[in-house]
C-alpha cells in the first residue's frame, strides 16, 4: 500500500515508511484501496495544507495514527499534511486525512496524496475529456508578452488589466485564453453576488481566499471590447461570464445585456456564456432575450436545506434556479451543469438518486444539458511547495 507522506515547513515533503496513507470521507478516517487510486496525473500539484497535521494508518497496530512532529529531526520541527490540487478532467474521490488547527485553510481543491514505490498517487478519478485544458497548454514562456501585447492593444481596459492580473497571478486558463485567442476566454463583469457560497474562491474571510475579487463594474464598452476581439480573432472563439475573481455576473445582467448588443453588432461569431447559479430567473431571461447561447449552473445539492447550507441564497431559493433552467430550455440553448462535489457526501447512494429525479423534473432535462463534475477551487495555484526527495 503507499505510504503517507508529509511536509517540513519548508515545503520539503517525506515519506515515513512505517505509515501507509490514509484519506477522508467526509469526516470519516479510512485506507484507500488499489481501486480508488490512480497515478498523480500530469499538471496536478503538491500543496502543504498550514496548520493541518497529517494522519497514517498503522498496519501493525490497525488503528490511525496523528503525526504532529518531524521523526527524522533530533529537535522539535512541525510537520503539514500534504494535498494534492488536481487539474481539469479529474475529480478527487477523497480529501487528505488531517487534523485541522485553529486556522482556517484556504479554499483548493485538497485531494488525499500517497507514494507508492517513489511514485505519488491520488484518490481521484478521471472523468472528463480535457485535452484543451491540459496544463501543458498553460503557463508558457510567451504568456507575459501576449499579455503585454494585448494591454497595448486596449490601453485603459479594466477588463483587460484584470484579466492580465487572473492570467499572470492566478494562473486562470480561461483568463490566459484570452491572450492566447483561442477557446473559451473569461469577462468577469459582477463584483457582488447573491449567494455565499462556503468554497468561494474570492470572497473569504481571514485573507483565505486564493484570489481576490474584482472591485469595479466594468462598462458595457469594456467587455464588447474584449469579447470582439476574442471571437473575432481566437480558434473555436467562445466568451464566458462568471469567473472565480467576481461574483454573480447576472446581477450585472444590464450591462451584460448591452455588452451582447455591442458584441453581435460586431460579429455573430462564437458562443456567448454565462457560468451562474441562477438563482435570478428575470435576469436569466433578459440575458436570454438578448443572445445569450449557453448557460452552465453551479449546483451543490438537489434539497433545498443542503442548498441553502452550501450556496447560502440571498433573496432566492432552489425554485428560482427550476425556472431559469425552464426559461433556458425554452429558449433552446445547451445547459451544463457544474456539480461540485465533496467526497462522502456527494457520491453516498441516498445523495445520489434525487439528482436524476431533479434533473428529469426540470424541463431542461429534456433539452441539450450536460452535467460535469468539478472539485470546488481545483484549478487555483498551489503554496509554492515544492518536492524535495
């Protein structure tokens, strides 16, 4: 079985060979079986998880063991667990086995990390196609120069300036899409948002957000300006609203709407996108009534108590986000939705089965929708841990 691996406060990580590793589901403690584990897939990265103490499991003694101290050190040295953030295409089947401490972990995608025979393995699985948002794709020598071509190119954009920031910082594909021109290519449009969600990557409390939200409202001319560019000039062009460094973009759905008109008066090339949680079905509708091509909704729960709990609406509930899916159907544009899944919770058989009858309840169901699942913050930059044996 492998062995549990764990982190000096340098970012070094160890294996410790008397410990097999361990993992959680939910806040249940257990030892992955060959099945649940695959190779550490290209891309993904090693994230020390701060004041968070690993947990083994003892083979011999048969009981999980808590290491909170470095064994290979004479003096005292604290030790981190260590998570894996996995890239597109892949959803974590198990969290790492930790104690947490007082602090408060920022919000990645942690997925439970062994070595096996000096190779790392994870509890994930693949379960989509992604061959345009494989990492090797990203990051490239030449970003910082499109990115400074593209800034010249539209002097004074806000959008732009964000983007650069989201493509640079953040390491957002759908950010660098935009200098890259190609695919999907983001236009954060909302600051605020109607919802609370508990895994929000830009609005936590305690500094633990990943990335910072946007802080303006952008103009309608801002956004045509990107999103023409884009379509006009990019391979397979598509514009998506809803990015991880703003809020609900439907709430900006006026501007939005103007924008669309600019955008089509241009060119009637590409798909235009909005990733929401719906939760405003007049804005759906007027977004809709102005061109809007496609929609992808961020679901957490088919109950509305769990609903509540994870998104915490503000001024909406789960009947609203019913009628904006019905609205989209109507409206005959394809519909996706973006499951966010939690390992012992998500994948118990009693989470499961309401999610087909909700979907077959909705009239979207009966429309062109797709369902993906994503890890919540998965695609968000690791600590800057790097291996070191």
């Amino acid at each position: 079985m492998p062995k549990m691996i764990f982190a000096r406060p340098d970012g070094q990580w160890f294996d410790l060979p008397g410990l097999e590793m361990a993992a959680m589901s939910g806040n249940h403690l257990q030892v992955p079986v060959k099945p649940d584990l695959i190779p550490l897939p290209e891309g993904a990265t090693l994230t020390l998880m701060p004041d968070a103490a690993p947990i083994g499991f003892d083979p011999e003694a048969g009981e999980f063991l808590l290491v909170d101290e470095n064994p290979y050190k004479k003096k005292s040295e604290p030790v981190y667990a260590v998570g894996a953030l996995l890239p597109q295409g892949f959803t974590r089947l198990m969290t790492p086995a930790v104690q947490c401490g007082e602090r408060r972990l920022p919000i990645l995608g942690y997925t439970a990390v062994g070595v096996e025979k000096g190779r790392l393995v994870v509890a994930a699985a693949a379960t989509d196609e992604h061959k345009r948002w494989h990492p090797k794709h990203f990051n490239t020598d030449d970003l910082p120069e499109l990115v400074r071509q593209r800034q010249e190119e539209f002097p004074g954009n806000r959008v732009i300036r964000q983007l650069s920031r989201c493509a640079l910082e953040y390491g957002c594909f759908t950010a660098q899409n935009i200098f890259y021109r190609r695919w999907e290519g983001g236009l954060p449009a909302s600051p605020s948002c109607n919802a609370a969600c508990l895994a929000c990557i830009s609005e936590q409390p305690d500094q633990c957000s990943p990335q910072q939200r946007i802080d303006f409202c952008p103009q309608a001319e801002e956004i045509a300006q990107v999103a023409i560019a884009h379509l006009k000039q990019a391979e397979d062009p598509m514009v998506s609203f809803g990015q991880g460094c703003e809020g609900e973009p439907s709430l900006a759905y006026q501007v939005i709407c103007r924008a669309m008109e600019l955008i089509r008066q241009e060119t009637d090339r590409g798909v235009i996108n909005i990733n929401s949680n719906a939760g405003s079905t007049k804005a759906i509708q007027a977004l809709l009534d102005h061109g809007l091509n496609s929609m992808r909704v961020s679901l957490f729960s088919p109950f509305d108590e769990e609903y509540a709990a994870y998104h915490r609406p503000q001024g909406y509930g789960l009947p609203d986000v019913r009628n904006s899916l019905a609205a989209a159907q109507k409206a005959g544009i394809p519909v996706a939705f973006n499951l966010l899944a939690y390992p012992g919770f998500t994948d118990q058989e009693n989470g499961q089965k309401p999610w087909w009858s909700w979907f077959g309840n909705t009239a979207c169901a009966r429309s062109r929708c797709g369902i993906s699942t994503v890890t919540p913050a998965s695609w968000s930059p690791s600590t800057g841990m790097r291996p070191g044996r």
